[in-house]
C-alpha cells in the first residue's frame, strides 16, 4: 500500500502533503527533522491519510492534492476540522 497523507504544523498552522509506502516511518522523520522541507515547521500531526494500491495513484493524488484545485477540494473536505480548529486556537 502507498499512502498520500496531509500534516499540519502545530507550530504555525502550515499543511504539508506527501505520499509514502510507510506512513508511521515517514511521519517520525517529519518530525524529527530528517526533512528538509517540513524541518522549520515542526511538529506536525497528521489531519488524513488516504491508502492506495498502486505508487503511481499514489503520486497522482498527492500531485492533485498540490494543486489549487486539490487543496480547495482538501479544505472543503476538512472544513469542520479547519473550523475547529480555529475556534480553540489549536
């Protein structure tokens, strides 16, 4: 299984979308630092994940998941959780 998965930094609010065949490896380096993109806005927690057979699916859903149209759908698909988010100051 490949997993394409959204982070959300604890410290500044910031998503963070990837894609793994390991996601329980992939977020203890997120974490750790051992990347370089996400290493500034640590920690994170992971908002969702989805599974998917293929790697290929996988890196197309994550490309789609990057783009405007995809990160509109993302915040539309998690409004409540956004919305909540922002009301406790989380």
């Amino acid at each position: 299984m490949y997993y394409v998965y959204v982070l959300q930094s604890q410290k500044d609010k910031s998503l963070y979308i990837g894609s793994t065949s390991n996601l329980k490896k992939r977020f203890k380096e997120h974490n750790l630092g051992k990347s370089r993109y996400t290493n500034q806005h640590r920690p994170y927690k992971i908002i969702c994940y989805i599974a998917l057979p293929l790697r290929s699916d996988a890196e197309r859903f994550e490309t789609y998941l990057k783009s405007g149209y995809g990160r509109r759908v993302l915040k539309n698909m998690l409004n409540d959780y956004f919305e909540r988010d922002t009301q406790l100051g989380d």
